[in-house]
C-alpha cells in the first residue's frame, strides 16, 4: 500500500474537556487521501487516535444522526414511537434511507435541525449547509471530534430509550444501503462484531449490491441551487466515504473516519483505502478478522452460496474493492478468457463464495490460504 505515515505525538486533551485540541495520530492515510481521525477509548477516557480532528468535512450520511437525534428529542420518557415515523427513522439509520432524511429535514426546519443540536450537544465546528443550499443536508459541516461528540451523547447522556433506540439501528446495519451501495466498509469490514455504524458517502457511483438502487441524495427543495467547490472551507465536491460507530464489548471505543479521495476515485478503491487507513488504528476492543486480505478486478462480481456458478446469489461486490479470504476450496470450474480456475475463495464478511478468477494473485490457488 503507498501510504504516508503520520506523525506521532503524545496525546493531549484541552483542559477540562476530554477532548482533543491537536493532531496526534499513528494511523496510516493512503496517498492522496485527506482524513480527520478521532478514537476514543471510553474505557480510560483518552484519545488512542488523533488527527485533523477539527478539519470539516460534509458529512455525507452521518448528518442522520444528528437528524434522527432532534426529531426525537422531547419525546418522553416513554419514547412511543408512531409506527410511521418509526419505520422511517429505522430505514433511515440502518439502511441510509435518503427520502427519510429529507422528509425530515423539510419537516423539521432544515437547518434548524443543525443549529439546535449544535447547542444541545456542545458541538463546536459542526455548522448548517451553506446559505446555497439550504435543502442539501449532507451538506453540514463536520469533524472527527464532533462525531465522537455526538456518539458520547448518545451513550453516556441520552436517555436510555432513545440511546437503545438509536443504537440498536446502528448494531443492525444493513450491508446493502437502500441507494444500492454496499455500507459494511470501514469499521464494519475492519472488525469483528460487536459494532454499530453511521457511515456516509458522496460523489461515487453505486457499488454494487442487492438493494435497489433509489434516487441518490435530492435536495430537499428544489431550489438548492448549482453546487459549488467550497463553502465555509468545506469541500463539497471531492469524492468523500466516511465511517463512524462504536466497536467492542460495552461500545468501548468510538470511532470516527472522515475521507476524501482524489476526483475519479472509483468506489472500490476508496472502499478499499478506508478500509485500509480504519485497519491501520489503534482501536481498545476491537477484534480484526481472521484471514488475508486479496485485491480484485472486474465490475459485477457475484458472491455466492456455494462454490458454483448455479449457487444463489448473496450480493455484488463493488468493482475492485479488496476482500478478506478466509479459506478456500476447489469448485466449479470457470473460464473467463483467457483464464481458467476451479479455485473458490471463502469471503466470511459476505459469507459466501467468489471464484479465484476474479482475485489478484499469480496463481490460481491463492498462496498462504488454507483449504476450507
């Protein structure tokens, strides 16, 4: 991987605040990438990763957090949900449903939504979508520091319904996003469960997945206006992919990965550089899962429920994007000239089967693999 290493520093907290005010970090951000890290060990109260952490990005998805979190905010101790709001928020928390957060967002005063929370959270560089586009709601500014913010809330202050509310979607993630790109990367692909994750993306084409794809984010009037390269020192055009959660037993640590790629990035790569960048941090808990990591090449790639083409169809990968092989195991044979392999690898995070023949390796039997 050609990375950049950055540079590391002792860790230090503002005082009173437990939060960080400078850039410390070991994590490793491939080249051409611009990241804001933040990790949070809630176990010892401190900072494991630090860096760029008060950099803003447009948050893409994880703005439903802080969506989700103002609609809900004086409900009662009972938090009875109506049965419509309720399967919008959970489509909208699990699934990145995008028509949930718009209707929303129009219902609840647009940016509004932002400023309220900013003061309920004591958040401190997370700022309403630029005055040229008040209805595009991935448009808010945030940071790595912010999102550690928002997810101390909601475990350690929030009423206990609504923070088992809330979480209790995150844990229940769905790999297919209901736009039809596949959300497990990041955290989700970088570790083992216990997990639960807000992810975002924006700028990229689908990635591939089962779900069917709807329309991608629309503004919510449709007077937003033309996009612009930046407002407020935010890019709102770079390709961007984050991903924000807990990891561990007890949510022990908080995670929060912020990117942007260079313009033309394809989704696989990117997919595949956070997934690197979020595996190269020092996360208290976190369990990786066993296996090697392999590239991949085409576009469609099914994985399967066996190690045949006959074999139903359990998603797509995105096109390039690295997989984890945790074992392997001789099947049908399959030509795609001018190759030819027998070999099937076993994708434990997809739970099924891709033939060889789409995996970057010399040979058809992938070296340092273990027989299924």
């Amino acid at each position: 991987m050609s990375a950049a290493s950055a540079t590391s520093a002792a860790s230090h907290r503002a005082p009173g605040t437990g939060e960080p005010d400078r850039t410390t970090a070991s994590s490793e951000v491939p080249a051409g990438v611009t990241a804001g890290v933040a990790v949070f060990d809630r176990q010892t109260g401190t900072f494991t990763e630090q860096l760029n952490t008060t950099m803003p990005f447009r948050s893409a998805s994880v703005v439903k957090l802080l969506i989700a979190l103002d609609h809900l905010w004086d409900k009662g101790p009972a938090y009875d949900i109506p049965a419509a709001d309720r399967t919008r928020l959970d489509s909208m928390l699990r699934s990145s449903n995008d028509d949930a957060a718009s209707h929303y967002w129009v219902q609840n005063g647009q940016g509004a939504i932002i400023d309220r929370m900013v003061t309920r959270l004591g958040l401190t560089h997370t700022s309403r979508p630029p005055s040229t586009h008040p209805g595009y709601w991935g448009y808010t500014a945030v940071t790595a520091a912010d999102t550690v913010r928002i997810y101390r809330y909601l475990l350690d202050r929030a009423p206990t319904p609504l923070r088992d509310y809330v979480m209790g979607n995150l844990r229940r993630s769905t790999r297919c996003a209901t736009d039809g790109f596949d959300q497990h990367f990041g955290i989700a692909g970088a570790f083992e469960r216990p997990w639960a994750v807000k992810q975002g993306w924006s700028e990229f084409s689908s990635g591939g997945c089962t779900a069917a794809p709807t329309t991608a984010q629309a503004p919510a009037d449709a007077s937003a206006g033309t996009r612009t390269k930046a407002a407020n020192g935010v890019d709102l055009t770079r390709p961007a992919l984050h991903t924000t959660g807990t990891v561990g037993a007890g949510d022990r640590a908080i995670v929060a990965v912020l990117t942007l790629h260079p313009d033309g990035t394809t989704y696989g790569k990117a997919y595949s550089d956070l997934g690197r960048l979020t595996r190269s941090l020092v996360v208290p808990g976190a369990q990786e899962p066993a296996g090697t990591w392999f590239g991949t090449w085409s576009s469609g790639v099914r994985v399967r429920a066996g190690a045949t083409t006959e074999s139903a169809t359990l998603t797509t990968l995105p096109a390039g994007v690295e997989v984890l092989v945790s074992c392997q195991k001789q099947g049908q044979t399959v030509t795609v000239p001018p190759y030819t392999n027998s070999w099937w690898a076993y994708l434990p995070q997809y739970g099924g089967y891709m033939t060889n023949i789409y995996i970057k390796s010399p040979e058809n039997e992938l070296p340092g693999v273990r027989a299924c």
